[in-house]
C-alpha cells in the first residue's frame, strides 16, 4: 500500500499534471475555448459511432476536420490535448505493467 502511495504522490505531483490541470481550468472557464474543445470530441465521438455502423461518415469528418483546424488556432487546446496525450500514454504504460506484474522502481525522493 506504501508503494501505491507514493506513485499516486508522483504522479499527482508531476509537474506535467499540474501543468494539465491548470490548462483544464482555463479551458473551463473560458467559453469559446471550452465550446471548441467540445465541439471537437462530440464530432470525434460521431465519426466513431458513424464508423462503426458502417455509416458514410465523410460529411461528419468534414465538420471534424474543420473544427479541429479552429482548434488548432488555440495553443492552450494543442498543449492541453499534447499533455493529456503523453499523461494516459505513461498511466498506460504503467498500468500494463502493474498487470505484468513486473517490478516498477519509485525514486525516493
């Protein structure tokens, strides 16, 4: 459980986080940044769904690639979206290899 702990202190203190966290809350409370970014994932979620359904689904990639081309005139949205990217890749890696059961080394700091 010690060992759990730490990790989770690690990783809530990952200056990577918390720089997550503070874009997270400036895309919240900034209206037009946060209709973007919505926008955005209910259009991937479309493109998904149609898909998976066997669905022409080039009209919707057509209204998602043109919000995502609004999105990435928002650097705060691409940095937030680069940060989530790399964060759930290393909560991935680590929770694949917890699962492995293979030996995570914690620095004692």
């Amino acid at each position: 459980m010690k060992a759990l702990k730490q990790l989770l202190f690690l990783i809530k203190n990952d200056p990577r986080v918390k720089r997550l966290n503070e874009l997270e809350n400036v895309i919240d409370h900034s209206k037009k940044t946060k209709q973007i970014h919505e926008e955005v994932k209910q259009l991937q979620k479309a493109l998904v769904r149609a898909k998976n359904n066997g669905i022409d689904y080039s009209s919707v990639e057509r209204e998602y690639q043109a919000a995502y081309a609004t999105l990435l005139d928002h650097p705060l949205l691409i940095e937030y979206l680069d940060l989530l990217s790399e964060i759930n890749d290393d909560l991935q890696f680590l929770s694949e290899n917890i699962e492995k059961g293979s030996e995570i080394k914690i620095p004692n700091d």
